[in-house]
C-alpha cells in the first residue's frame, strides 16, 4: 500500500532517510508566490481539481487524453484531473468578469496531474503558480507580468546571476513568416521547429523546416540578428525603469510550442543551464473567446512557474532556509505540583503568538532542557515558587544566554526581545 | 464546460453575484488553521491525493468504494481520490516514525473527496484540518489535542457563546457494554446504535439495541447520569488549568460510529444547534498497527475540521472579515513623461513589502485616484517636479489625509504610520 508512482509525500524537516521532498520547503515556495503575486494586487482564485474532460480536448484536441488522469466517474461522466489552469480560469472569466474592475489580475497555485510514463525526475503532479492578466492589450501589461515573474524568483533568493528571462514575440516570429513567404497552412509547423531548434541537429531542423516554404538559414539570421520590434523594446524599457533590465534579454530562439500564443513569450532559465525551463508564459488574446464558445472576448497573457525544477535549483543554489527551528518557546515543567499552573503559562504564551512546546508527561528536568535545545527553541520559560510563596516566571534566551523573571501574565514582556 | 456538480469555484471578493465561495475566506480559514496548529508545535506534511484504493477497502471494508471517486489509471491500477487522510498519515508515520522524536505531532489541510448523490449543501469535496499525535498514551496529549481544536476555532473568533466541545469516551462505553452484559459479537452495532440516539425515536433505537443485550433505560440513565471516568476527568481538569473549561463538557450521548476509536471522542458543536458538527476526532490506538499491517505500534488519537460547515457558522455570526482592501498603495502617474521614474517608485515600495497598484495605460488624474477608492487602497502616491526641476515624492495617508512629501528612496519613511 504504497504511494502511487511519480506522487509526492510531503514530510516535515528535518527529512526522514529516503525521503527528498520537505512539507516545509513546499510551504516556503507557496508563501513566497502568494506574498510576491499579492504585492503585485493579484487576487488568488480556485477551482476544482477534477473537471470535465471536454475542457481539455475543446482546447487541445483528443491528443491530450494520453497524458490525462481520466474516467468515467458513477455518474458516467468523463472526468480528469486536470493537467494546466488555464481553461479553468478562462471559464471562470469569462462567467464574472462583468462583476470585476479590469484589468484582472488573478493568481492560483494548484496541484497539476498528467499521467506520463514514470521516468526518473519525470513526476506525475506538481504545484503551479499561475499568475494571468485579463482585459489590457497593452505593452505595459506584458511588463507588469513579466516583473511579477521576476520578483517571485527574487523573493526565493535567486538574483541576476541566477536566471535570465528571455523574452520574444510570437507576433514577431509570425511577421518573419510572413514577410519570408511561409506557407499558411503550415505556420503550427513553422512554430513547432523553431521551437525544437535547440535541442534538434541542423539536418532534423531543416527537414522539419521543409514543408513550410522558410529556409533554415534566415531563421538563423533573424535569431542571432535579434533585432527588437517596438513593442519588446517597449517592454524591455519598461523593465529596465524598474531597475529589471538586467534580469531579460532579448531572445527569438524562445519560440513556445502551443498553438494558442498571439504576442509576446517568455520563458525564464538558470544561467547556468543545469535545469530545464523554471517558468514561462506569454500574451494569449484568443484564448477567453476560444474557450468561452466566442462569448466573451478579452485580451490576456500569464505565465506558470512549477515547484519542481524550482525547488531542485534552490537547493542546489543553497537558497533552502533552515526549517529546523520552529518552536519559540520550551516551557519546562520541573515541579509536577506546577503542572496545571504550568500549563497556564503555555496558554498565555500561545496566546500572545508563541509557538510553545512542552513535555506531556512527566520528564527529569535535564531531559527537558535537552529537549528544548533538541528542538532548537529560542528560549525556555518556568515556573519557580518565590521566596514569598508567590510564582514567578523565569525565561532564559537559549541565544543570548539572558535570563529574565516576572510575574505570571508577563510572560509578553520578558520575551519582548 | 461548467464545472462538475459538488465542486466548488473559489472567487476573489467581493463575490460575484451567484457565487458563494470566496478564495480570500478560504484563505483566512486555512491562514488560522496553519498558524495555530503551529503555535502548538505541530509539523505540515502532505500526501498525494490521489491513493491506491486498497488504501481505504483495508481500514473500512468494500462498502466504502460506493463512496469514492474510484477508477482505474492507465497502468491498470485500481485508484481513488483520497475521503480522508487517516490512512496516509499512518503510513507515512510507519514509514518514518524512527527519524522523529515523539511524540509526533502533525498537521495538514487536505482537500478530500467523496462521491456522493448531489444534495443541496453536501459537496463532493471540502478542505479538512487534520491534528494528529502520534506516540503518547496518556491522557495530557488527549487534553493537547483537544485544547489545539478549541484554539483552532477561538483563533477565528467563535467563543465560549458560540461552540461547545461534546466530550466522551470510547472506553467508558465499552465498560458500560460489559458491565450491562452486552453480547460482545454486537459491540459495533451497540455503538452505531448509541451514534445514532440522538436523531432516532425511541422505536427505533430500541429496535437498534435489541441484538446488542442492553437496555434502552440502562444507555438514557448513563447518559444522563454522565459521570466522567478518572482520565475524563483529568482531561477536564487540564483543560480548566488552561481556562479552557468553558469550551467543554461531558456528554455521552457522543459516541462517534466509526470502528476504530478506543479512548476518547469529542465533537465540536455550535451552541444554537443549527449546523452538523464542526470537528470531531478521539483516541485510535490501534490504527497504526492495522495500517502498518502490524508492523509498527503506535498509540495516536487526532481530530478533523473541514471548511464548509465552518465557512457557514462564521458567515452566520458574522466573523468573516472584509477582504476588499488588499492594497496598500495606489501610484498615480498623471504626468506621463514620468511613467518611467513612477515605475520605479511602484517597483521600490514593492520591494518594501507594499501591495501596490498603478494604471497599466494613461489615464485622467480624475479617475486614477477614483480607482484609488475604489480599491480601497490605505495611500496614494505620486512624483511631482520639485521647485528645483527635480524629483519629489508626495505620499498621501487615504483614512487621516495626512501628506507627506519626500526624495525619492524615501517611501518607506513616509509611509512609516
């Protein structure tokens, strides 16, 4: 009865042997996604995980139930969990969007599934920023986006020697089709290899290349020319008035495959080229009335960012925080006749926003204290009778070695520091 | 392409008109779980939503399965998306209890899944808060617990007036059961039957009782008698030392139908009697073992609050908190020519942990600053050309109209109150 294949347990740090995916470090990444979305004003939405498997092949073609998590449920509904947010949320859009103020500006970060075959570092979920704008055709929305993207991987500790976006136009590469006279019908064709050029031999490329009318060698000359239309040297000045320039840089060999992109791409990569993409996106303004059945139109671009390949380059980065502290306060419990008095101290501690731990049962005072430090705990606290009779609160910093009393109620106080 | 019945869509508010599930109150419910299942010392984890469906036939028998959304993945393997977590939790401890101190203590907010016949107001899926302590027999963890779920909801501000925790025991019933010469082949059904008093007539419970040997005089007279057992008792007097008491009491007629409780149970209430039960758990000291197929003993007990009769109670007493302003500082560029320095400005009160907004496009100063009300944003700011032609920064406080002008680098100071 163990997990499926290519699924995730998520454990507390520090990790168990044999286990690579800490529920913290998932908890760091999501943190810093809604922080840094949220300072942005993007609002978080939801939708349901298991959707209509029509919504995946209205958008994609019957080619996409492959790679799904689909059945029949009792109902005989055919149901998938789903594999990408956006025809989620354009169907959520599209439903609501007369009760909102435009642009919209959403973010989600749900659970993704597709069923590939297991492969080593292929996994089966994943979590998925998704941060979209609704509603605003112009450039100045490319670069509001784009800056989100970057000051998420900023907020996780990444800088510009870290990663780079590079940044291209869809609406770019379709003029070079044009003006290089391709073949209509094949510009999905056209899209799809210089997609692939990177990873293809310059024979496989040309081939692919063949049947849209478009030689390899002005492909060539247009990425290395990388020329900027006025639109991404408006993006790219918009980004560099925030002190971002250094982050983007224009790059026609970033092409992405889908069908459904209309202007401006992206997609952003460690310097180093050690992973795969860490996150992409792009303008996509046919996509609401696409997916709404031509109900409603509505410009739009977003990007997701997976926790996968981010998580991998934060580690090797170094940039993984230390998880092991997360208790503030080890009240110790020395005298058992205090135990109910003691356990008033916890409360109020807890109460004033106190992470505390203590022992359950009863426990030698140097145990206790070996425990605490075990849990890597900010301070101790305890009760002691006073020389009057009277309780008093005694507090020790475990860091500073300082050692406070009070009375009981001023617990707030002697951690004040 | 709507959505499949008894799943739910989550908005960001205000809610559109005929939507009733808000992100932002999902949120907050989750944002008060997390924070105070941490005060308490206990860890996140997480574990795949989708589980072997011999995961759960294991630990409740076939007739569970009507009850799932169960299928068979493309590899042939019989799956299902996961009703509760009690069957991950213990495996994952099994797997790892080694590596952690005890007693374990851990938390998560799965979001579960049941197949059920669509009714008005039961879902198919909902969000649940799971506590569990694993390791500890004695009854100061089961006070622990308990006090970790009267917290969980004081944290979202219902009080004493508002819920109740029903208190009970498991092993108090099964003493009852043998003292009153019950036939122990109907213990289970004795229990189903006590569950179920509450809501049948007194035919029908007599009827329910009549394999199980015992008196339907003897079960009201225990009931209503409700002497607490010694460790009921301690749980009470430890509750009370936390001046906690008043959230709990002792009640029979709380018995919980499933099998595998052995001490405790206790289920929170509102006291107007209005909603299903808010939370439940108790003691299962055997559920380890039978999940682990015997291989690791571990004494545990834990509890359960889902978000839907919780999200219901808070909207009725009104502590949904208003989620309409999300942002703090609204840039008002009305001088074009410094679109470019205004970025800046947006991008340093960013970095500075600012939820910011600004109008992507040009736009009348007019209606920058209606939008600016309109997102109820706490300030406005703006550059303005200074007497000496260069750049001064003008801050205005929304609530106290207090403004404040500085350099530029100077917005975090001026938005300091």
């Amino acid at each position: 009865m163990q997990r499926l294949k290519g699924f995730r347990e998520f454990f507390p740090e520090p990790l168990p042997p044999g286990q690579e995916w800490s529920c913290d470090l998932r908890q760091h990444i999501q943190d810093c996604w809604r922080r840094t979305a949220r300072r942005y004003g993007f609002r978080e939405y939801d939708g349901p995980p298991l959707e209509p498997l029509e919504l995946y092949t209205a958008k994609s073609g019957d080619e996409i139930v492959g790679q799904l998590f689909n059945f029949e449920d009792k109902g005989k509904d055919a149901v998938a969990l789903r594999p990408e947010m956006t025809p989620t949320v354009a169907r959520m859009v599209a439903a609501t969007e007369r009760a909102y103020r435009k642009p919209i500006k959403w973010f989600s970060m749900p659970q993704l599934f597709r069923y590939e075959m297991p492969q080593k570092g292929r996994l089966r979920e994943h979590y998925q920023l998704n941060c979209d704008l609704f509603g605003e055709t112009d450039p100045g929305a490319d670069a509001e986006v784009i800056a989100l993207m970057i000051d998420v991987l900023r907020s996780l500790g990444l800088g510009e020697e870290d990663f780079v976006i590079r940044l291209s136009s869809r609406k770019a590469w379709q003029e070079f089709f044009e003006r290089e006279g391709g073949k209509v019908e094949a510009a999905y064709a056209f899209f799809q290899a210089v997609d692939k050029m990177e990873r293809d031999d310059a024979e496989t490329f040309a081939r692919r290349l063949e049947p849209t009318g478009i030689r390899p060698e002005a492909v060539r000359a247009f990425v290395s020319e990388g020329k900027p239309t006025v639109e991404l040297q408006g993006i790219l000045d918009n980004l560099t008035a925030r002190g971002l320039g250094g982050y983007v840089r224009l790059d026609y060999g970033v092409i992405r495959g889908l069908a459904y992109y209309t202007g401006v791409v992206f997609e952003a990569f460690d310097r180093k080229g050690e992973f795969r993409a860490i996150a992409g996106g792009g303008r996509y303004d046919g996509l609401v009335e696409m997916l709404s059945g031509g109900k409603v139109r509505m410009p739009a671009l977003g990007f997701g960012m997976g926790d996968v390949v981010l998580a991998l380059l934060l580690r090797e980065r170094g940039l993984v925080p230390s998880f092991e502290s997360t208790i503030d306060v080890v009240v110790l419990v020395e005298d058992e006749t205090l135990r109910g008095e003691s356990l008033g101290l916890v409360q109020r501690l807890r109460e004033a926003g106190r992470a505390v731990d203590y022992t359950l049962t009863p426990l030698k005072a140097d145990k206790q204290f070996k425990r605490a430090l075990e849990l890597g705990a900010g301070h101790w606290a305890r009760l002691e009778r006073g020389e009057d009779g009277g309780l008093v609160v005694r507090v020790k910093d475990l860091k500073t070695r300082v050692e406070r009393v009070g009375k009981p109620g001023e617990e707030p106080a002697l951690l004040a520091e």
